[in-house]
C-alpha cells in the first residue's frame, strides 16, 4: 500500500483534546469522509486489498463502521450487514456482551444475516479500535451465526491499548493508520 495514501488518511484526520471526557484525544473521522481525495484514496485501498478475498458479506459495526462497510461492499459488490447495539434491529436476533471499564455492553446482529449461507466469508469493519471488546463480541456473533469472519478491518488502531491484539486471536486483522 502507498505510504502516500496512507499519509493522506492519517493526515485528514482530526484530534480532538478531552472528548468525550477529560484526558481522551478523540480520533475524529469526520474530517476523513468530507475529503474526497483522503476518503477516495482509503475506500480505493480497501477495494484493493479485498478485491481477492472472495467474500460474501462486509459486516460493519454501529454506528460508523456501516459508513465504510456499506461503501466496500458496493464496491465489492456484496451484501452489507450491520452489527447494532442490543434493540436496535427490528428481526430475531442473536447478540454478544462484552465488558466495559464501568460495566457491560452488549452486540447483535439478524440471525439470518447471512441468508443462511453457512460458512459465509465475511469481513468485518469499523472506523476505530481501542480495548477491542466491541469488535471481539461482533467477530464472534459473526461466527456464532455460521460465517466465517475472515479478517476484522479498522480505519485506526490505538496500538498502545492492546484491542487488536484481542481480535487478532479470534480473526486475523488489519488496520491502516496505527497510533502508538
């Protein structure tokens, strides 16, 4: 993958000093999706490294990994599932806990998601890691409903908080801007 690429993403985005509370630098995507050049060169980049995957679906977690999920699988042209926050999706549902510093959370996604294609390749995507509990409880509800999560993707990773490490013993993974 291009460096130069890689600089423009990394580049177009923007910190913001103590949100959502004090002592967080908030990695704000939204500076990402209004460059067309920055945003154009990440789904580019995207399309390039899963073009050979052979995948059937792009599972993007809520909120902001259906804005990158559904844009690749039109570009992939496959199905896009999102994995919501628990009462969210209106159809039966099979979800996922996971912890929290202050308690728990909780994933879920249609049982029938994947159109009952057992073994179904799917990727999974998001804007952002850090501790990893999201994306482990959406990597294990896509294999808990008879897919194969074949790699989890992340726009950036905060290296420094170990959550890629997590996900990368439940799938492989990938992330393009990493922020030690």
């Amino acid at each position: 993958m291009s460096d130069r690429r890689i600089e423009l993403i990394e580049n177009s985005l923007r910190d913001v000093a103590d949100f959502p509370q004090e002592g967080i630098v908030f990695k704000d995507i939204t500076t990402l999706l209004n460059d067309p050049k920055a945003y154009g060169a990440l789904l580019d980049m995207l399309q390039e490294r899963y073009c050979t995957y052979n995948l059937d679906f792009i599972a993007g977690i809520d909120a902001r990994g259906f804005i990158f999920g559904a844009a690749l699988a039109r570009d992939l042209g496959v199905g896009f599932v999102p994995i919501r926050k628990k009462g969210k999706l209106p159809y039966t549902t099979v979800s996922e806990k996971y912890a929290l510093e202050y308690g728990f959370d909780e994933v879920e996604i249609h049982i029938d998601a994947f159109r009952d294609k057992k073994g179904a390749r799917v990727l999974l995507i998001d804007d952002l890691i850090a501790t990893g509990g999201t994306a482990c409880a959406a990597a294990s509800l896509i294999n808990k409903v008879g897919a194969s999560c074949v790699e989890a993707c992340f726009i950036v990773s905060l290296e420094f908080l170990d959550g890629i490490e997590k996900v990368s013993k439940i799938t492989d993974s990938y992330s393009i801007v990493k922020v030690n």
